[in-house]
C-alpha cells in the first residue's frame, strides 16, 4: 500500500468500521418557526438510518432542544409517529416518558419497555420520535437547535449521531489528505520524469 493514503484509509475505518459508524441521523423539522402571534406551530424530531426491522433499533433518548422564548412559548410533546405510532412502545406496554422544561429549552426523554428481540424485528428505521408544539408570542423567526444527549439501542449501546458539521469536517479532512497523496505522488512522477529527460 502507498504511504501517502495510509492516513485516508486509516480515516476512513475510523468513520465506516464498526457497528457504532451506522448512519443514524436526527434532525429537527422544520428547524425554524414563524407565524401571526396567538397561532400553535409543530416540529417533529425524526430518526432515520437505523435498522429498518432488524438491528440496531432505538430503544431510549434523551434530547433537548433549545428555542427562541422571544418569538416561542412551548406547547406540548407528544411521543411517537404520527402515522406508525411510538416506535419505542410496540407491543402497548408503554414506556417511560419525560419532558422538562426550562427557560429556553425543553428535555425529551423516552425508554422503551419492549424487550431487544422485538425493537429490533419490529421497529422501523425511519420515523418520528416526538411532535413538538410551540405557542407564536413574538414577531420574526424563532430558531429551534436539537441537542442529542444519549440516544441508545436494544443492546444498550450508543448509537453514532454525526453532526452536520463533524461530517463536512471528516469529509473534508478525508479530501484533503487524498487530495495531498495525489499531488505528493504527481511530484514524484514529474521529478522523475526530468531526471530521465536530463532536465
């Protein structure tokens, strides 16, 4: 193996390898909201890339999300999928929910009492965790910014949540040191190249 892309492949098992590299995303949506005052505003925290009926599955979290008390007062939670109900509460035997509010966030908790075997045979990769409710008290665009604390499997591992941000960084790192590799090796080439020619 070339030296020069040791380091790329080396990143590369560092962000592929292994099962707590899965692509499991959480995002916020919409991510913002706004309207005339008085009027209720949703948000749904949605997962996706976790096993679609198989493993890894969720089987607790906790997230917080912060809000602009300016331009939004909190509603309410309501936990589960709107159209394929609450995935951590498959079989109806419920599960532990807790929601916090502080000044200018709200804690979202969930644990499901589902035994490993049926979260992972069961449960769909790609779903909604929680429906978000906000009152409209102020003009303008109030921002919501979701803050994963632990989001944990079946088998009571973590699961990875790459940020948008971490993941331009490996991205862009891995670019790099590719993009460094080629150039080092075109040098070579060329330098080799004027050695032969006698240049």
């Amino acid at each position: 193996m070339k030296r020069g892309l040791l380091p790329v492949v080396v990143l590369g098992c560092l962000v592929l390898g292994g099962h707590q590299a899965l692509a499991v995303t959480l995002e916020i949506v919409p991510s913002s909201l706004q309207g005339p005052l008085g009027t209720t505003r949703e948000a749904e925290i949605r997962i996706s890339g976790a096993g679609d009926l198989t493993a890894p599955s969720v089987a607790t979290f906790d997230l917080e999300v912060i809000f602009d008390t300016t331009v939004l007062s909190f509603g309410s939670a309501i936990y589960g999928d709107p159209a394929l109900g609450d995935q951590l509460d498959l079989l109806g035997l419920g599960s532990i929910t807790q929601t916090t509010l502080g000044v200018d966030v709200v804690n979202l908790f969930e644990l499901s009492l589902d035994s490993p075997d049926d979260l992972n045979q069961l449960q769909r990769g790609d779903f909604t965790l929680v429906t978000l409710t906000f009152d409209v008290i102020g003009a303008g665009v109030g921002r919501l910014r979701l803050e994963p604390r632990v989001l944990g499997d079946a088998a009571g591992r973590a699961l990875a949540v790459p940020e948008p941000a971490t993941v331009l960084l490996l991205a862009s790192s891995v670019a790099g040191l590719a993009g460094r590799s080629l150039w080092s090796r075109r040098r070579r080439l060329d330098a080799s190249t004027w050695l032969v020619s006698g240049g």
